[in-house]
C-alpha cells in the first residue's frame, strides 16, 4: 500500500466529516461533512490504488472518459433527486445489492459502484437543497452519537491498524460512503407512498435474484464465483450465487424480502388477494433460496418468522409459538448432540469454532483498543503462526468488532445496537407496519452478522438506521402539520396496496 501517512490523514479527515455529518445542528457543519467525507474516501481509494494506476485516469484518453461519464452521470441523477427528493431513499435501495468487478491495484475487487454514484448524486442534491435555503432535520441524537462515537473510533484506529491495505478498503469503500448515504436518507422528505415503494422495491430485487439463482440451479452455471464452482464439483448438491460472490451474501437478499411480505401479511392483514400474491412470492423466493444452501440465512429466516409470528399475533397463540419453539429447540439439540458422537467442535462447526478461538486470540494481543479496522484476520493468522489471512476472518460481526476494536469499540457497539432498537421501538409506535417492517430488516441483518458477518459492510443495515432516523426527525413536523392532532401519532402508510 503506497503513501500510508496520506491515508492516516484521509481516515482522520474522514472521521471529522462523519462528526460533522451526524451530530451538529445548522447548515455548514452538515455540508462540509459530507465534503470531508468524499475527500476521506479518496484519499484512502489513493492510497490503495497507487499513484501510477491513479494517473491513468488523467493521461489516457480511457481513462478521462471514464472519469467524465462519472462526472456527468452524477450531475445527471442529482436533478431529479433535487426536484423529488422523497425518492432519494428508494433509489438508494434500487442500486445497493449490486457489486461490480473492478482491478484494485493488483486485486480484483467487488465495489458497490452504482451505488456510489447513487450516493454521489444524492450528497449534490442535498447539499443544493440546503444551500438555496432548505434546513432538512439532522439525524436525532439518540441515533447520531453512538453512531458518531463508532465511525470516529473505527477511523482512528486505521493509525494502529495490522492491516493497512483492509482498513482502507473498509473505510474507503464501505463505512464512509454508508455515513454519506445515511445522512442524505436521514435528511429526506418523507412521503405517504415511501414504505409501499421501498416494500416493492425490495421484492423486485428478491425476485430478480431467485430467478437467476433457479436458473442457475437447473442449467449449473455460476457467476463471479470461482472457488464455489470448485467446491460444488465435490458435492452432491449444486449451490448457486445469483449476482453474487457468495451464496450466503445471496440467501441474505431473499431472506429480507421474505421478512417483510411476511409483515405485511401478518401485521398488516390487507385483502384477501394481497395475502394471496404476497404468499405466493414467498414460496418463490424461498424456492430461489433454497438453491443456497446457506445455514446462515436459514437460521436468520427462522428467527425472524419466529420474531414477526410473537409480534402479529394474540396472548394465547405467543404461548403456544414459545412452547413449541422450547420443544424443537430441545428435540433439536437432543438430534444434535447425538450425532456429534466423537467428532471435534471444529468439524461439528464446519470450522467456525477455530474462526472464534483465533479471532478470540487476536483479540489477546490488544484487549483495550483492539488490532484496528480490517486488521483482525490479519492478526489472528499472525497469532496462529500462517503466512495467509485468506481464511482467517471471524464471520461473526461482533467478535470482530471486539478484535478490532476492542472493548471500547464493543461498549460502543452495543450501545449502538441498543440505541437503534430503542429508534425502531419509537418509530413502531407511530407507524407500526412500517416499524416493524424495518425491525424485520434490522433483525435478519443482525442474526445473519452472527454466522457470516458483513454487518457494517451492508448498505440496508445504514439504510435501516437512515429511515428510522428520518421518521423521528420528522415525527414533530408531522404531528403539528395542518389536518393533524398535535396530541396523536401519525396515520401507519399502507405497506400493500388496496
């Protein structure tokens, strides 16, 4: 990695525009944090591309068309943003699962490009509207300063990062550009039709990608996914990826649509005929995540049909749900424990029990302020004694959390999770569907950052805390608006049309 005491900066730049993003109040802290931000962002991307692949955007004629079709597709998408800016979370949703392979320097790499445009287009928009006059509410405080408290603690650790080349890469690619994304969705208008659009949305996307994974299934063909095409040669059964890398990032894009067509039909209870079309897309993104074959998104489908069923339904049938959950779990375990028989917790585990005790030792080497952001595989290997950090990442958000950042970052962790589930809680009580909606969200990406990690490296995990943040900055608006009782919540939008 070229030029480290430039990406110090940019990482501490990068820090200050997230402070300045989430947690004053006014006009100018607001627009020269996201304007840090994006200087933050590329000075890292600098960093880690070199100065020599950098330059080949300015001197070759490819390059500066590149660089200009960039330039003019953002200007472009910011006009209708400007002149519907209640959209901007929509498009954000449409563009976020989609990952283009791209050479980083001297490693490929799968970046979320059409959605940094997205986000780039937004951050102009915004600061247009703010700029001729507009005062969008900031993101409240319950949700801005454990956030800011995170995003500046993981920034500052790249200065003691083990591993430079990954913390930039998480920075510049993901938890910087997420902070941007955030603000501009916490700072959106909100509309009646917003949570049957991004309902909609989501369930294209499912189906989208289960048809391209059905259809990978029936014809074995995979996508982006060499080593899995290897792995499935030594199988009985055929696992598919859709447009992913990885079949578990895959199972997680069918498992969150399922999630809230289940809200809707279980909290929402419209007509008949929507119970009728929303179980049928069920059934289809279920038979599209089958192929996947990940233990990952099962168990986060399982927990989060447990949690929407406790949530839906009466006292009496809550009571029956938990027994018979208490008896499956039992009958379960029971099955479990007699098959291990005399096989070791790590082939029981698939593995993910070295994963723990190696990450576990990382966390040994500096237990305070942990190994820095991105450096936990890197120090776990290390700590192991092998000279690859390729299959030493924990895949379990928190333990990471924990070797990067130590208990410090933990602490704040957890009081960012506590916080956000506080938010939803509020949010739920004015719009319930839509609460619990985004509950549900919040639930899969959570349990599925248990066994696979990827919390912080998702963007609907920012989006969910982005929408919950813009319900209760404009709770008070919408509560006193004309053709409102000051003293009510507001009215739940419809999650399915009627």
């Amino acid at each position: 990695m070229e030029h480290t005491d430039a990406a110090q900066v940019a990482a501490l730049v990068g820090a200050l525009g997230a402070l300045l993003v989430l947690v004053p109040r006014g006009v100018i802290a607001p627009v020269s944090g996201l304007v840090l931000l994006g200087v933050g962002s590329g000075g890292l991307a600098w960093s880690l591309v070199g100065g020599d692949d950098l330059r080949l955007l300015i001197d070759e004629p490819t390059g500066m068309a590149l660089l200009a079709v960039g330039v003019v597709s953002v200007s472009a998408g910011a006009v209708p943003l400007i002149r519907y800016p209640p959209v901007v979370p929509v498009v954000l949703l449409a563009v976020a699962p989609f990952r283009v392979p791209v050479q980083l320097g001297d490693e490929e790499a799968f970046l979320l490009l059409p959605l940094y445009l997205a986000i780039a287009s937004g951050v102009l928009a915004l600061a247009y509207r703010i700029l001729r006059g507009e005062r969008p509410a900031p993101p409240p405080f319950l949700i801005a300063l454990p956030l800011a408290a995170f995003v500046t603690l993981a920034a500052t650790s790249f200065l003691w990062t083990w591993d430079e080349r990954a913390g930039a890469t998480a920075l510049a690619f993901f938890v910087f550009p997420f902070v941007a994304g955030l603000a501009v969705v916490a700072r959106a208008p909100l509309a009646d039709w917003l949570p049957r659009a991004l309902l909609v949305t989501l369930v294209a996307l499912g189906a989208l990608f289960a048809a391209i994974g059905i259809w990978q299934a029936h014809t074995r063909t995979l996508f982006f996914a060499r080593d899995l095409e290897v792995a499935n040669a030594y199988t009985s059964f055929f696992r598919v990826t859709s447009l992913f890398k990885d079949p578990s990032l895959y199972g997680r894009h069918l498992v969150i649509p399922i999630a809230v067509l289940l809200v809707a039909i279980v909290v929402r209870r419209g007509r008949t005929a929507d119970w009728v079309v929303a179980a049928g897309v069920v059934v289809f993104l279920f038979w599209g995540l089958f192929y996947s074959y990940s233990q990952s998104s099962f168990v986060a489908l399982f927990v989060v049909t447990f949690a929407i069923a406790i949530v839906g339904s009466d006292r009496r049938t809550r009571v029956v749900l938990l027994a018979c959950t208490l008896l499956a779990t039992l009958v379960a375990a029971g099955v479990a424990g007699a098959s291990v028989g005399d096989r070791s917790a790590r082939d029981v585990t698939s593995g993910r029990s070295r994963l723990v005790r190696i990450t576990l030792d990382a966390f040994e080497e500096r237990p305070i302020a942990g190994v820095g952001v991105g450096g936990q595989p890197r120090a776990s290997a290390e700590a192991a004694g092998r000279r690859t950090t390729r299959r030493n990442a924990s895949h379990t958000t928190p333990l990471t959390v924990l070797a990067e950042l130590g208990v410090i970052g933990f602490a704040i962790y957890l009081w960012l999770l506590v916080a956000v589930g506080w938010a939803l809680v509020l949010v739920t009580r004015g719009q319930r569907a839509f609460g619990i909606g985004l509950a549900a969200v919040g639930v899969t990406l959570f349990v599925h950052s248990l066994l696979y990690a990827g919390f912080f490296e998702d963007p609907l995990t920012w989006g969910v805390i982005g929408l919950a943040a813009a319900v209760l900055a404009h709770a008070p608006a919408r509560a006193t608006a004309p053709g409102r009782v000051a003293e009510g919540a507001p009215p739940a939008p419809e999650v399915l049309a009627h």
